[in-house]
C-alpha cells in the first residue's frame, strides 16, 4: 500500500511524477550510446480550472479521472507509461519514437482526449494541448525533455485552441527574446513620463448618420530600439507578467483625461483585464481617476469580456454593480466567443454588448453567420441591450447590420485608431 501511494497518482491511478521520472531515467541510461529513440510529451488540459469551477461537486476529480484512463489505454497500446504531473498535467513517454512517430502520436492523443466526456448525463468538450520532445536530438536528460515539452506548449497557448507542437531549438531563442521584451516592458513602466506608451482612439460611430458617440482606447508601445510592438504581443506579455495592473491603471487615467475635452455626448470605452477585476482597489481607483480627471462617470465605459465572470462570479457582478451605481457604463465585449454566452447573458451587469468582429468578417461570404448574428441581436433587443458590432471593414458589411436593426459600428469604415491628437481635432469640429 505504501510502495503504491509513492509510485501512483492517488486520484487517477497514472504513474506519479517520481516513479516516471525514475522509470525514464532508467531507459534513458539503458538507451545512452545506443541508436535508441524515444519522445515526452506533456498534456496540457486547457481551462481545467474554470471547467472546474462550473461543474457540480466531485465532477472535476471524476473528469480527470476519466482523462487518466483514455491516456492510460492509450500509451499502454503505444508501449509507453503516462503520469500525472501536475493538477491538470500529464506526461507520456514513449520509446522507439521516431519525428514522424512522435508526430503520429501527438495527432492520436489529441483525438482520443478530445472525444466528449459524460459527466452527469451532460457531454463536456474539453480542449488540450500538447507539447513533443524527442530523445535524443532535443535532450538527454528527462529534466532537458520536460523542458523542452514545455517550451513546445508555449506557441500552443499564444495560438489558443487545441494543438499539438514538436519542440524547435528555435523557441528557445523565441522564448529568450520575450523573456528580454518583457523585461523592457517593465522597465518601460518603471520610467516616470512613461513616454514609450502612447494612446490611440477608435471611433464608436452610429451606423445611420456617421455620427461619433464615443471611441475606444487602444494601447500603443513605442520600443526604443524594436520600434512598434504588437497591441496583441503588449497586452499578452502584460497579462501574464501581472504588469497589466499597473498598465491599466495608467491606460485608464489617460483616457479619463482626453475624455474630458471631448463634447459632452462622447464616451471613452476603457477595456479591464480579469486581473485588473481581481484587484481589491479597482472601485476605488476609477473613482479616483473620474475625480482627478473630472471626467463625469455616465462619459466612461469599461469594457470586460465573459472570461471575467467564469471565477468569482458573485464578487465581480457586486463589482460592476457597484460601478454602474455611480454612473459608469459597461460593455460586454467579444460577445459571442466566450464561455457564458447565451445561457448567462440575462443575468450579467451589463449596459451594452460588442458582437465580436469573428462573426462580422464573414457576414457578406457566409449565411450561417448572418444567421447567428441576426439570432444575437434578436436576443440582445428582447432584453433591452444595445449593441455595438465591431470589426466593420466594408460597406456590405455595414448594410446587412443596418438591415438587421444594428445602430451603432465600429471598425475601419467608420474609422482607424487614431492619435489622441487626430481625435481632438474631430472633437473640436463637433463643438
């Protein structure tokens, strides 16, 4: 009973990290000086702990435990060994692997893993990612394998989705690069003027007249050396640095301020990330920033998308609650792509919705999506809420949303992102 607690994942039966590390050591060593292949991978279930948190009690230990057993079947078939390595981790090893094998395998466990779950009489889809290394090309060791399977992840998670990646001694030098943007991203914030970051604005128009009614704020970085970065790659590196807090509030006290010379009918949309919503001072700050800027609170709109609402549901509509109390608007944005969708749409906190751009792209070439978006729209006017579509980029576009009752557009036929300084000027020609 001991031998088996020390060598086996109490939850799921797979092998524990200790025992696979030992086991694959030993081959390892046998392999050593031998024409012997072999090749990680690691397992990533994508979202487990939001998936965990919406499920009944128990169901997310049941879930993994099914996991475990397909990956169990399954490398067993393949002669190799799985384990659990981590809370929502596995690995699987296996031996006489070639690169078209690993490849082979990488493809047969995501199609295995990613058949439908019966938990509860209800299917769950659950979405996984997976990370290949090969032995002996990209390490001799287990620790250099695990971290080459790691690396491999990386792409995966920035690409979102389900997929499976060989790792390439290129992302190492990739992985190099970000961990030294990141570093200049904080050293970036840490400049008093924090003269590298500039706002641009883009207009939220009325689909009718052309008529401005507010634009929103977009981050610009300015890399002294790298020139312009990415929005995407700034945000993304901000995100999961934890800069985002800092960030944001700057974005936020710089929007209020330009909103402030705008006519009195624009709004400034400011989007909040979900660790921005997690931090304990976010009322406060907006508040203070609505004071210091004398911005009038009806004027700001904060932007958050349904991700927020998967952990701490309860707090984060007290939150938003407690901000449209004081006049601030908020907008659901990227609606349609998220995790609540229709089911929670009713019960959010909510003043506006942003139907996301995916959806308006193929508007014109496909009728599957002006079906979906007529059905968003005809749900959002039964409950009172406007709607913003986002991503209009052509006048064909622009007529099927006004045939479908869409008031209110943003996107590049109604308007680029622009300098604060472009967007003062249109703002002075209204007054």
């Amino acid at each position: 009973m001991l031998r088996r607690r020390l060598t086996r994942d109490e939850l799921t039966g797979l092998l524990s990290q200790q025992e696979l590390y030992r086991r694959a050591r030993a081959w390892l060593n046998k392999s050593e000086g031998t024409p012997r292949r072999g090749a990680f991978f690691l397992v990533s279930f994508e979202h487990y702990a939001q998936i965990s948190a919406m499920l009944r009690a128990g169901e997310d230990q049941a879930l993994l435990v099914l996991v475990a057993d397909r990956l169990s079947l399954l490398s067993r078939t393949l002669g190799g060994m799985a384990a659990r390595t981590g809370t929502d981790a596995f690995t699987v090893c296996v031996p006489e692997v070639d690169e078209e094998g690993a490849a082979q395998v990488s493809a047969k466990l995501l199609e295995y893993l990613s058949v439908p779950y019966e938990l509860g009489g209800r299917p769950l889809i659950a979405v996984f990612r997976i990370g290949a290394a090969l032995y002996p090309e990209h390490g001799r060791s287990v620790e250099e394998l695990q971290r080459c399977v790691q690396v491999a992840l990386v792409p995966l998670k920035e690409r979102g989705g389900p997929g499976w990646n060989l790792f390439d001694f290129r992302l190492l030098a990739r992985q190099r690069d970000q961990q030294g943007l990141e570093n200049d991203l904080r050293l970036a914030l840490t400049t008093p003027a924090m003269d590298q970051f500039e706002l641009y604005y883009q207009p939220v128009c009325d689909s009718g007249t052309g008529m401005v009614q507010g634009c929103e704020a977009l981050l610009r970085w300015h890399h002294p050396v790298l020139g312009s970065v990415s929005p995407a790659v700034t945000i993304e590196l901000a995100e999961r640095s934890g800069l985002i807090v800092p960030l944001g509030a700057w974005i936020l006290e710089r929007a209020c301020s330009q909103a402030a010379l705008w006519p009195s009918a624009w709004r400034v949309h400011v989007n909040l990330s979900v660790k921005q919503m997690n931090e304990d001072s976010l009322v406060q700050l907006v508040s203070d920033v609505l004071a210091a800027t004398r911005l009038a609170p009806h004027k700001l709109v904060l932007e958050i998308t349904e991700s927020i609402f998967i952990l701490h549901y309860d707090r984060h509509v007290k939150i938003l609650n407690t901000l449209r109390a004081k006049g601030i608007g908020v907008a659901l944005d990227d609606f349609g792509c998220g995790y609540s969708s229709l089911n929670h749409l009713r019960h959010l906190p909510i003043d506006w919705v942003k139907i996301d751009r995916s959806f308006i792209s193929a508007l014109e070439s496909d009728a599957g999506s002006r079906e979906v978006v007529s059905a968003l729209f005809g749900l959002c006017q039964a409950m009172h809420l406007p709607v913003v579509a986002e991503g209009v980029e052509t006048e064909g576009q622009r007529e099927i949303l006004k045939s479908l009752g869409c008031r209110v557009m943003q996107g590049f036929l109604l308007g680029r992102p622009a300098p604060a300084s472009e967007i003062q000027a249109l703002a002075s020609a209204v007054s």
